[in-house]
C-alpha cells in the first residue's frame, strides 16, 4: 500500500506494485515520420509494468471555481508502463504512445481511447547541456491525446531552455496542459520528499508467474499465470504484421502503416486482394485514397462502412477488364456508399456507365453533340482560323494571340470539347501541346 491523502483517493492509500513491478527491463519499437515518406526506426526502453488502482477524476470548473470529483474509476485496476528517458522531442513521444496504444488495441487489454481516459500519459520532461546529467525535471499529468502530449513537451522543453538561459531555475512540480492555449501550468510543487508509508497489501495474495520450465508439476493449468503459453496465443503484432504487408503485397512502408492505424483495415484490404483481378499496388491506392476518403467524410469506422471488400472487389474487375473508366469507378464507389442494396455490376447498368467500345456508336454521339451545339461549332471554326492566322514566320504563336485564342476557347462549353477530344484526341495533342508553347494555356485548353 501507498498511503497519501488526495480528494481523489477516498481510502487514502493505493494499491500498487511500484515495489515488485510485474515486468522490467523491455523495450517498445517504434517509427518516427520524418518529411512526406520517410519513416525511421526507433526504439524506447521500458524499466517496468506494475499494476496498481486508478484514482478518480477531477473536474475543475473555472466558471464556478470550485473542483468536483468523479469517483466512479476510482479503485479500478490499471497498467502503469515507465519508460525511460530515452526520447527527444514530443513527436518522438508521441510516435511512442501511438505504437503503444495499436499494440494494446491488438492484444485486445484496452480498446486505448485516449479521449475517453483508456489510456493518458504522465510526461517527465528536463533538458541539460550535453555531457553533462541531467536537468531537473517536471511532470505533466493526465495528457489525454497523443497530438496534445507533442505540444505539451515541446512547449515545455522551450519553457525550460527559457527560464535557465535567463539565469532561472527549474522546479521539480507537478504541471497541467491547456490545450487552448498550448501552454503547461504549474499545479503543485514536489519538493518535499514525502513519506508514503509503504506496506505489503495484507488483503491480496502474492501474484506468481512460472514458464514451461519452473511450471509445478501436476499444476491445473488453468489456475496458473505460465507466461510461455500467453506468448504462444499472442497475435500478429502491429511491427510485424507492417513487416508482413509490406514483403508479401510489395506495397510501400507508408502504406503499411495506415493499414495498420486504422482498426479493421488491414482485413479489409487483404479481403478484396483475395477477391479482385486487381494488383495489390493498385489495390491500396483505391483502399488509402478513395475508401478511407468516404470514410473521413461521415467520420465511420471500417466495420461502419456500407461498402463491404466484396463490392469493392466487384469495382475493381470492371475496371481492370475495361468494363468502366477509373472516373465511372468513383462514381460507383459513392453510389455503393449510399447503401441502397445495388451491386456494382447493377449500378453501371441502370446508369449506363459502362464504356463504349463501338467505334460507329462513338461517331454518332460526337457528330449529334456537334450538331446540337451550332454557337459552339462556330466559335471552334474562329478559333481554327484565328490559330492559323497568327503564326509568325518561326511558326509559333504570338503572345497577344494567346490571349485571344484563351478567351476564344472559354466561351466553348466544358461538354462539347469533351466530345471533341473523345472524336480528335491525337489531332489536339498534335495541335495543341505543338503550338501553344506556354503551358498555363494548354491547362486552360484542358480545361
């Protein structure tokens, strides 16, 4: 037992195993994101795991000035993991806790909610000169958001740099985060060296813990913690299965980890890789850039999603047998998340998407376009002429012409150049990226 007294701790003391932690000596891996694409290794040492119980939750309020404590976790058993000091910014910090919180989600000990207090951070945080020990440091209590822990450290190791180049000192307190304003404040000092009054808990019995080797024999198996046979049920760590997704699909480490970060989207994946003609590199630029878009949009998690691998899987063989165009594929996707029960197949059917490979039919439908567009047909003829007239003799276009032919092209509605390029296309590349030698123009023609 650790006895102190504090509002938030009714029985005035905690039970803990500070003193005999149930795990030392490890070590968390992790990455660091650095730039766009690149990601580098890294790793924190653990010094130890203890269980120990949950205090209650203050709740201050400005307004009234007063502080009001909810008790309802108090007492509930949690997982207290100390690490040491071994990182050097709060993105590293962060990188750290995120790792952490994916490997407790996959191990299924907590679904790692930091918003909902499933899991908050302590931070120690000193800085010191190199070579020399180091500083003294503060603590800053009860972050709960692994962008907030970033901010909190880092506007804390500025404020540090600060008070000791200005001839200060640093106070070894207690600190809070206020999101609002990005800055730490001081909650109560730790100067004094306080007397805990340690005891043995008399009301739990001691916790043992055998592997396959010192594992008593005729022992129920049941009734006993053998840390061999839990290694053996672990499943796929997140460090390994990035590993796997990475050297199995081909796809990029990048990749790798947003499959990994969003819960269910590696299943996902993998589903309509089994199902589709679709490469698996093509595969995940749908996945990353257009389903997990239309997930963001309503806030959904995967297994929210109204779009199952196997439609997504049915969209990616019409593509891959030129059944519809990647636009016409978009399109579908968004029909499909709607939810109305329609099939892929189905949907480009009803709506008449698919794409026309009758050469005859395609002539028909850019010669009615031309026919039903005649302001249009006169303004293109203008623009023939007006092209052909302002060559000079190196045969490029002059740039008052440019201006002309833009203006001329602006007033061509948006569909009937589509259809002229469907009918013309290599005539325009010709014409077009040829003659018009500045770019922002041929961006205005494509346009």
């Amino acid at each position: 037992r650790k006895h102190y007294f504090y509002a938030d701790l009714p029985v005035g003391y905690q039970i803990t195993q500070q003193r005999c932690p149930i795990a030392v000596d490890g070590n968390l891996a992790y990455s660091l994101s650095v730039g766009k694409n690149n990601m580098i290794p890294k790793s924190v040492r653990i010094k130890q795991i203890q269980l120990e119980q949950d205090s209650g939750k203050s709740l201050h309020d400005e307004a009234r000035t007063q502080t009001l404590i909810d008790l309802n976790r108090a007492g509930v058993g949690l997982i207290e993991i100390v690490m040491e000091p071994d990182m050097r910014s709060g993105d590293e910090a962060a990188a750290a806790v995120r790792e952490l919180q994916l490997i407790l989600q996959t191990l299924g000990t907590s679904h790692g909610n930091m918003a909902e207090g499933q899991l908050r951070v302590d931070a120690n945080i000193s800085v010191h000169q190199p070579g020399e020990p180091y500083g003294v440091r503060t603590e800053v209590k009860n972050i709960n958001s692994a962008r907030f822990l970033a901010r909190a450290i880092d506007y804390e190791i500025q404020r540090q740099i600060e008070v000791l180049e200005n001839g200060g000192k640093i106070l070894n307190e207690t600190r809070a985060f206020d999101y609002k304003s990005g800055q730490t404040i001081s909650m109560r000092d730790k100067e004094g060296k306080q007397d805990y009054r340690f005891m043995p808990e008399p009301n739990l019995p001691p916790l043992i813990i055998y592997d396959n080797e010192t594992l008593p024999v005729n022992m129920n198996p049941q009734q006993v913690v053998n840390i061999d046979s839990i290694r053996e049920q672990l499943p796929e760590l997140p460090c390994v299965k990035r590993t796997r997704l990475v050297e199995k699909y081909g796809i990029r480490n990048e990749h790798s980890f947003t499959l990994v970060n969003e819960d269910g989207l590696v299943q996902f994946y993998e589903h309509i890789v089994e199902q589709t003609q679709a490469s698996p590199k093509k595969v995940i630029g749908w996945v990353i850039n257009d389903f997990l878009a239309l997930l963001k949009q309503d806030n959904f998690k995967v297994h929210q999603s109204p779009i199952s691998p196997t439609d997504m899987s049915e969209v990616l063989n019409l593509l891959e047998n030129r059944l519809i165009s990647s636009s016409v594929a978009k399109q579908v996707l968004v029909e499909l998340w709607k939810g109305d029960g329609k099939t892929a197949t189905q949907i480009v059917e009803l709506k008449e998407l698919g794409l026309i490979k009758d050469q005859k039919k395609l002539e028909q439908i850019c010669q009615g376009v031309i026919e039903d567009h005649p302001t249009e047909v006169s303004y293109f003829n203008s623009y023939c002429c007006l092209l052909s007239e302002c060559r000079n003799e190196e045969n490029k276009i002059s740039k008052s012409c440019k201006i002309q032919v833009c203006s001329l092209l602006m007033l061509i509605s948006q569909q009937f150049l589509y259809s002229l390029l469907c009918k013309n296309m290599q005539w325009a590349n010709e014409l077009f990226i040829r003659d018009l030698n500045n770019s922002h123009n041929v961006i205005i023609w494509f346009v």
